[in-house]
C-alpha cells in the first residue's frame, strides 16, 4: 500500500484536478483498489467523480477518538475506485486535532485503511497547519503542482520546507509543470530549465472535467491530457518503487 499527498500552498494549480485523475489512473490502468481521500472544504473531488455526499455523517467525525472512517467512504462511477468526502466541517479538523492531541491520528487511519486499498491519495487544502503536518507524516509521496510562474515558485519552496519539517524520513517529492502552453514565453523557460520534471499541459480536455464530472481518461481516452496523467502516474509508480 503507498499514499499519495497532491499538495500546494497555492490554489488554482489544479490540485483537484490532479488528485482526481491520478486516483482514476490508480483504479483503471494500475487496476489497484484506490481511495481518493477529499480533505479540502469545498469538496471538489466529490464533484468532478459526480458523487454528492451523504448527509448522515460530517467530514470532521472520521477523525474523532472512536471513530473510523468506514460509514463516509461512498463508491464511484468506477469498480476499483471509492471516495472518502469533504465538507465544510474540514475546516476545523486542526482544532479537532490539537485537541484529541494525537499528532498522527492521519497516519493510523490510513493504517486502519490499507487493509481495504492498494493507493490512498489525499486531495490536500492549500493550507499550513496541523492537518498538513500529519498528511506528509502519513505520505509516501508528494505531488505538487506548479503551473509555471514565480507565485508558483514560492509556493514550491513552501511545500518543501513543509515537508522537510515533518520530521527525519519526510517523504519524496515529485514537482509538475501543470497547464503548461508552449506558445508562451515563460512556460517555455520554465520547461527548459526543469526539464526531467513530469508535465500536464493546458488543455480544454482538462476543463472539461467540470462540465462531465468525471475523469478526462474516462471520456477523452485519446486526448494529450489523458496520456499526460497516464505518464505521469507511471512516473509515480515507478517513485514509488525506488522506496
């Protein structure tokens, strides 16, 4: 079993995004028995799968003392795929954390959990705080990002000072250069000067995701988007391999 954290402390990098079709990737090519964790507020794995969550349970309770995760866990439109949700009582969860004073509450979860999934990937918020310490405590990987511009570059140094403070044995990180268009300028250098970094270009496949609520590999098979996700989860399953 391996996590996959898919972090920025920025957003509109296409953190979702990603989350979302690298979880598809896990399922339907890997054919690995895949959670995609929502640990964002606005639920936005939820929406692009097309799954709207149940109302008997808050995002929050999964991390309560005596409590699991099994009755929030919704499946998806694909067999080997399920959802864990968000909603908004996410937002507290770093006061719920520093009280049940449990600093890897997160990673005994996914314990818990890995008895049911090959690959956990957490669709991070873009923020800094307890839930983001205990995420890299628990990740075997982490995904960033970086749609190429100096905002973005910061943003990268931030990630990686996060990680770095998570303690002795952090966890690897992979960087991507996300909407990507080679007619400009700057992304054009960015490109030159990272060249071994995985790339996911600007693509109106990958904005269409929003509009079929659903993974671009499950109706643009074909498109560069689809091929660039398929790339750059092989490029993660071989990271992964390394370890």
């Amino acid at each position: 079993m391996a996590t996959i954290a898919v972090y920025s402390v920025k957003g509109g990098v296409g953190k979702t995004t990603f989350a979302v079709n690298l979880a598809w990737c896990a399922a339907q090519i890997s054919r690995r028995r895949t959670l995609l964790w929502d640990l964002d507020a606005s639920n936005g794995s939820g929406f692009l799968l097309g799954v709207d969550p149940r109302k008997k349970r808050t995002a929050d309770t999964v991390f309560a003392a005596e409590r699991g995760p099994d009755k929030l866990i919704q499946r998806t439109a694909y067999p080997t795929l399920d959802l864990l949700p968000a909603d908004e009582s996410i937002r507290t969860i770093g006061r719920q954390l520093d009280a049940i004073g449990k600093k890897k509450r997160l990673a005994k979860l996914v314990e818990t959990l890995s008895r049911d999934y090959e690959r956990i990937l957490f669709d991070c918020p873009p923020v800094l705080n307890e839930l983001s310490t205990q995420v890299m405590r628990a990740a075997d990987l982490v995904i960033v990002p970086l749609p190429p511009s100096p905002l973005s570059a910061r943003a990268f140094d931030l990630v990686v000072d996060e990680v770095r403070g998570s303690g002795k044995g952090h966890p690897p990180i992979l960087p991507v250069l996300s909407m990507l268009d080679m007619r400009r300028a700057l992304h054009k250098q960015a490109r030159e000067a990272n060249g071994n970094w995985p790339v996911v270009p600007l693509a109106s496949a990958i904005e269409q995701c929003a509009v079929e609520r659903k993974p671009v590999g499950a109706f643009a098979p074909r498109s560069a988007a689809a091929r660039a996700f398929a790339h750059l989860w092989a490029a993660i399953e071989r990271k992964l391999a390394e370890k």
